[in-house]
C-alpha cells in the first residue's frame, strides 16, 4: 500500500511496483492533490498503465532528435524542411517538459505563429511535424509519452492553378536571361520538378540516347524514371552541353551559370515575369503546364505520370488544370456533337416511325 508524508512544507506520495518503491512529490502543499495522485498512480499499476517517472521529465528536444532521427533512418527527402519546422517549434517549446505540452499551448503557439505572418499551410506543415513527434515517443519503449494531445489542423486555402500558356511560355523565354532559359524549356516539356532539374547532371543525361534518367534517390517519390529528349527541349540540352564542354569542362550540372550550379535565381525570374505581365507565377507553375499539355496532346494519364513523376492519381488530377479555354472547346464539341446527330436524324428521316399515344403507327 502506498502513503503520503511532507518534506518540509511539500506532499509526496510512496507507492510501489513490482516490488520497487517509488518517492514521487505532488509539487503542492494541498493533501487532497497527493490523495488524487496516490489513487491514479495506484490504479495505473493495477492496470499496467504505470509508465514510470521518467516520462514525466522528457523534455520537447528529446522529441526532436528522436525525430530528426527518424527522418535519416528511413532516408526522407524532406528533412530540411522538417529541420525549418522544427526551428519554429522550438523557440515555442524549448526547455518544456512534454507532459506539459497541451492543446491550450499548442493554440497559443499558432496564434504565435499568425501574428508573425505564417501562412496557415506553413503552420500546418509544423503542427504534422509537432503530431508525429508526439506519435513517435508514445511507441517508445519505454515511452516518452503519456498521451498526445489534440493537435488542430488548420484550413488551408485551395491548391494552386497558376500555368502557362504557350504564348507565355515565348515571352517570358525572350525576357529571362540565357542561363535560366534552359530551365523554363525543360520545366515546360517534362514537370520536372525545381530540385530535380538545378540538381541535375550530366551523369544522368545522354545526349547520344536523348534521354534523362533519374535514380529512385534522386526522386521525391522514390521511383527511377526515364524521360526522353526530342525536338527544342532535346537541342537545348545539347547546346547546354556544347557551352559546358567548351567553357567549363568541370561543371557536372546540366544548368548553370558561369560554371556554377544555379541556386538563386527568384530576383531575375520574377523581374522577368513582371515586364511580360505574369507577376506572381512560380517555376513550379511549369510542372502544372507540363501536366496539363500532355493530357491535352492525348497522352495516356498513366504516361503523363511517369513523365511528370507523379506517383497518386489525386496529385496529379490537381495538377490537371482546366482553364475557361478547356471549358470553352467542351461546349463547342459538344455543340458540334449534337448537330451532327441532328444533322443525321434529318438525312434519315424517312425511315423514322413515329407512335400515337394510343400505340397506333401513323
């Protein structure tokens, strides 16, 4: 049986398990509290709920390293974006103790975040990162967690539609400087994505074969894939090569600038798009582009994935964009539909047989 006994003005409590005394202080000068406590302890050892003292005293960056730790485990491709979370989360949450992390915390810590000018997805990706931390101390054995708490969700406006048409594509190409004129060519013609196309090499292009092949690592769904060059992409990516061989033999990248990988590009681009008139279009509005041509060309779906690396059907119908033009030539071939069956109706109306309401031919 368990008892209570004071240090100096302090109630503590004395229970045990398995034969092992546990000293556990109330923190309070009340009886009643170390009562209440003494029960619930009491009742989690008859129920093997007991997780041990030790739970009590995790702290939010034990939860962080077990996370980053994760994340390099299991290779995620999205680690530094965790890691921009995580910075967030922390100036908020460091040096607390996890069983004091509660949901009236956690809503302080958006209203935090809003206050500074985080957008509600931004937040979000940080509570999903809050959550799995939660989620991966609960599986500890022992665990580092009693119970997670509720973690809000925030809503998030609509997915983005921004793409080009092809007349854009032509202006903004005329108004970029030469070295990003590659990448809005291959942007364009294959969805590839930013990463993929500043990271890539000429060990993963073939200008003989006229291919481009990605390695599973090398892609955020972990699934190689092979892309082919034909007609303005393929000869950009040979004069790219022509440019390099001459000038910078060293350079392993693809894409360049005097020699060196393209990092920051955002100043020039977007200057470029405001004089064409397409203020606030991304490069990754040219993944949307790519999508939605290869749909229109007729392509397959399930090719367009392959090309774009899209592995879920439902991220890639949001990529299928459909403007007001797409709308538009529904309802004239719908109209062209109907007046070719009209028209075919007229042309065999002498074999039509019409029915009274009595069942009687006429």
């Amino acid at each position: 049986m368990g008892c209570i006994f004071k240090r100096g003005n302090i109630f503590w409590i004395k229970y045990y398990k398995g034969g092992k005394p546990y000293h556990e202080s109330t923190r309070s000068d009340k009886e009643s509290r170390a009562k209440r406590l003494l029960r619930l302890r009491e009742g989690q050892i008859a129920e093997g709920r007991f997780p041990g003292l030790k739970v009590e005293k995790v702290l939010f960056k034990e939860l962080k390293k077990d996370i980053i730790n994760d994340y390099k485990i299991n290779s995620r491709k999205s680690l530094d974006r965790l890691e921009i979370s995580l910075t967030h989360l922390e100036d908020y949450f460091d040096g607390m103790r996890v069983c004091n992390i509660t949901s009236g915390f956690i809503d302080q810590y958006v209203v935090q975040r809003k206050e500074l000018g985080a957008s509600n997805a931004t937040i979000n990706r940080e509570l999903s990162a809050l959550k799995r931390m939660f989620t991966l101390g609960k599986r500890k054995t022992p665990p580092k967690v009693i119970s997670i708490p509720h973690i809000p969700k925030l809503e998030e406006p609509p997915a983005k539609s921004g793409f080009f048409e092809y007349e854009d594509y032509i202006r903004l190409k005329d108004q970029l400087p030469d070295y990003l004129r590659p990448i809005l060519t291959i942007g364009y013609f294959t969805g590839m994505r930013k990463s993929e196309i500043l990271n890539l090499t000429w060990d993963e292009t073939n200008v003989f074969e006229k291919t481009i092949t990605l390695s599973a690592k090398r892609t955020k769904n972990n699934q190689s894939r092979k892309i082919f060059l034909y007609g303005e992409l393929y000869e950009t990516i040979l004069r790219q090569k022509i440019i390099r061989d001459n000038q910078y033999p060293d350079c392993p990248y693809v894409f360049f600038r005097e020699g060196q990988q393209i990092r920051n590009y955002q100043s020039a681009w977007h200057t470029a798009c405001k004089r064409v008139g397409l203020k606030g279009k991304v490069l990754h509005d040219l993944r949307r582009t790519a999508v939605r041509n290869m749909t229109r060309s007729g392509i397959p779906e399930t090719v367009a994935m392959r090309i774009s690396g899209h592995k879920t059907r439902s991220v890639f119908d949001r990529y299928n964009i459909t403007s007001e033009d797409d709308l538009r030539i529904a309802a004239e071939k719908m109209d062209e539909s109907y007046k070719e069956k009209q028209g075919s109706r007229i042309e065999n109306g002498h074999n039509l047989v019409t029915i009274r309401v009595t069942g009687e031919r006429e």
